[in-house]
C-alpha cells in the first residue's frame, strides 16, 4: 500500500472515529429536552446553488480553482437529535468544464446541524454551524474516477424562513491520478438556498 493509500486509509478513519464519538455522545443528549423553537418549523427539503473554490494546486492547475457547485438537502425530523443538533442528508455536486476534460466532485453524506444564534424574535436571522461526513465521487482529467472519505465543516445564516446562505469546507482524502500527480479535492464551497 502506498502513501497516499495509508493517508486516506488514516483520515477515514480518523473521520469514523469523530463520527462514533459524536452518536455515543449524542445518545445521551437524546435523553434531555428535545424542545425545538415551534415558532420556526424547518422544511423537508432544500436546493442550493453557487460556486466552489479549490484550495489544492494540483486541482487548480488542472481545472481552475472556481467551480460550479450545487445541492440538495434532506431534513427527516428524526426525534434522535445528536448534542441537540439536527441530523440532515445530502447529495452535493460541483462541476468544472476545460479544454483537457470534465471535472466532477460528487459527496453523499449527513451532517449534524446546531443553531448558533436564535433571535427570540421569529422574524430574525438565525445563524448555523454544521459538522458532517460522506462519501465522495470524484471525476479528474487524469484518473476516470475515485472514490474518497471526507468531512464537512458548514456556517449558514437563515435571511428569511426559506432563504439561506451557506458556506462548506470540504476536506476530502488525497488521492495520485494515473500521471503520479497528488490531487485534493479540499475547498470552499458559497452557496445560496431555498427550503421548501
């Protein structure tokens, strides 16, 4: 197994095990009040659309650090709330066309969301942090796809009951694409939303 193998090998795991703490942890959080702000129901589903910005230099070298990006989340109410967060599921792609070939970052995962700031008034913007792993598909000029463990780290600000803002960082294990160059598919990613 080379590096770069034992490397992701490492972050999966290291990301497995933040994943167990926060479910062991959170089961006895489940046991407190799981009161939520009523005056303030949260929708089912949401879509976002934006860009995402590689921080990688083999990455940008090949296709540019500014991307396309967009997604869909999915919010099921589960009465099992994680340190009082929120469980959500999502499905996230950004996207990059050049001259040498198409780029895609697919990730599949769930991430804990908790409120930061909750102006008592129903009115006002509320502020969010999240935290979340997943499984990301990733497509490079180079290496006909990958598969790869990430993290998710969010920060959104509800404007109105249905708009959002919402910046991720995602940091996703490296990977050696068939020319030997080590590519990271680690960014940010500035997106707007709708919840419906």
């Amino acid at each position: 197994m080379n590096a770069a193998k034992r490397s992701a090998m490492g972050a999966a795991w290291r990301l497995a095990g933040i994943a167990l703490t926060l479910a062991t942890v959170g089961g006895a959080a489940c046991a407190q009040s799981k009161t939520k702000d009523e005056s303030y129901p949260p929708r089912t589903w949401s879509v976002k659309l934006g860009g995402f910005l590689s921080n990688n230099g083999g990455m940008k070298a090949q296709a540019s650090d500014l991307w396309w990006a967009g997604g869909i989340d999915y919010f099921p109410n589960l009465q099992y709330r994680p340190l009082k967060g929120d469980i959500h599921l999502g499905l996230n792609a950004k996207w990059r066309s050049t001259a040498v070939s198409d780029f895609h970052i697919i990730d599949l995962g769930a991430r804990i969301i908790w409120p930061i700031y909750n102006p008592e008034s129903a009115e006002g913007m509320r502020i969010w942090g999240g935290l979340g792993i997943g499984i990301y598909f990733i497509d490079t000029a180079f290496l006909g796809n990958t598969t790869q463990f990430g993290g998710k780290f969010s920060l959104g600000v509800d404007i109105t009951k249905r708009w959002f803002l919402e910046v991720d960082y995602d940091y996703v294990a490296g990977f050696t694409d068939n020319q030997g160059n080590s590519l990271r598919a680690d960014g940010l990613t500035f997106t707007g939303g709708y919840r419906f």
